[in-house]
C-alpha cells in the first residue's frame, strides 16, 4: 500500500505542466511605429505624416502602402518565412525590390533588422 502511495506521488509531481509557448503569426495586418538607422541611434518614433502599412496573407502574398504627407505607394508582393528570416518580394510600381531581414514577433509587436545591417522597423498589429 504504501508503495503505490509513493509511486501516486512520485507520478504526481513528475507530471507538472509543461509551459506552452505559442508561435504568433505574420499573417494579419501591421501598422509601423518606429524605425531604426543605425544601432547606436536606437528605436525612435516615426515621424508625424510618414507610415508604412502592411497586410500579409496566409498564401504567402501581401500588399502595402507605405510613404508620407506628400506621396504614397501601393505595393503588392510575395513574402517567405525560413525560421527567423523573412524575404519579402515587393513590387510598388517603380523597380521590385527584395527585402531580407531577420524578424520577432513579441507581444503582438513585429519587429525586423534588415540583413547585413542595423536599419529596421517595428510593427504594431492592427
């Protein structure tokens, strides 16, 4: 009897619930709010009239509007997730452009550092 009574405790305890960390999705809409140009300057807030909207799609598309109080750009495009590496294909009329960068998405904050440099960009969720 008392040996079941410590297996019983023994299984007990060894059965703790394992912490789930669920992975947040790209996909949704995202709203940009600071920028970064160069580490030492940090994260600072994006200036008054300038944004950079941007929706991605569960099939892998997206599009975009991104500029300032004097022009805006609508963009469309294609975006690939390997790991913590993000390639967005983005083609906003003028020249397509291939964006790569390494990204976070932490407490509903998107966050990226373009790839061999210290510029970046966070998103919030819309």
């Amino acid at each position: 009897m008392i040996f079941v009574l410590l297996i019983s405790i023994i299984f007990f305890y060894s059965c703790e619930e394992e912490e789930v960390i669920e992975e947040q999705s790209l996909v949704g809409s995202w709203e940009q709010f600071e920028k970064k140009t160069t580490s030492s300057g940090g994260w600072q807030p994006l200036p008054n009239g300038f944004f950079w909207n941007i929706t991605f799609n569960s099939d892998g598309t997206h599009i975009n509007a991104q500029g300032n109080f004097m022009a805006t750009y609508d963009c469309t495009g294609t975006w690939l997730v390997s790991g913590s590496r993000l390639t967005i294909a983005n083609d906003c009329g003028r020249k397509k452009q291939d964006l790569k960068m390494h990204f976070s998405i932490e407490d509903s904050v998107l966050s990226w550092v373009h790839e061999f440099s210290e510029a970046g960009e966070k998103f919030k969720r819309k």
